[in-house]
C-alpha cells in the first residue's frame, strides 16, 4: 500500500515547493454557482515539471474541489484546471482558452 501511495502522492522537488508556495499567496478564493473555486496565478524563470499536480496540492491544502491556475514559465503562460466535483466538468469552461482534456482536468499552454 505504501509503494501505490508513494506512486499517487509523489514529493515535491525544492522547485516545486517554491511554486506551490507562490501559487498558495497567490489564490483567490471565489464562490460560483454555491461551489468553492480557487484562482491562482504565478511565475517561475525556468520551466517546472508537474504543475497538475501542483495544482492538485493546492486544493488539498485548501480543502477546495476546483482550482484554476496559471503559470508563466519563461516565454510561455501554462493553464492547469483540476476538479475533484463531479457536477463540474473544467474541460467545458476551459475549451474557450484551447483544447479541451478529460472532464475532471484541463492542461494547456499559450505563448504571450
């Protein structure tokens, strides 16, 4: 059981911490429809791996299904939205920024 764990709740790098932590100063907390929505946003110089699962982090610590982040990561801006609700389907709203992704997760990228 420890090793299936390990494998779904992987530990965060040093830089991954340092973004998590900027995205944590860096939410907002809204309401839509009666459910709780966390918006972040930050920046890193160089590129960091992982940022669903960051965002995933993110609404464990806060205790919140729904959270929109975005990232600037050198020259270009990283989206990641993750719903742990199932009445909210994150790939819908998202579709107007990209592609869309599987109901409960959304990742794309944009060059600004």
């Amino acid at each position: 059981m420890f090793v299936v764990s390990k494998f779904l709740n992987p530990p965060l790098t040093d830089e991954q911490h340092i973004l998590l932590e900027k995205l944590i100063s860096g939410s907002k907390k809204i309401n839509v429809n009666e459910k709780a929505v966390i918006l972040s946003s930050a920046s890193a110089d160089n590129f960091i791996e992982g940022l669903s699962i960051i965002t995933r982090k993110l609404g464990q610590i806060e205790d919140i299904d729904i959270v929109f982040c975005w990232v600037r990561m050198k020259d270009k801006t990283y989206v990641v939205a993750r719903s742990d609700d199932r009445n909210v389907d994150v790939s819908e709203i998202m579709e107007a920024i990209g592609e869309g992704a599987f109901p409960g997760s959304f990742c794309n990228f944009k060059r600004y």
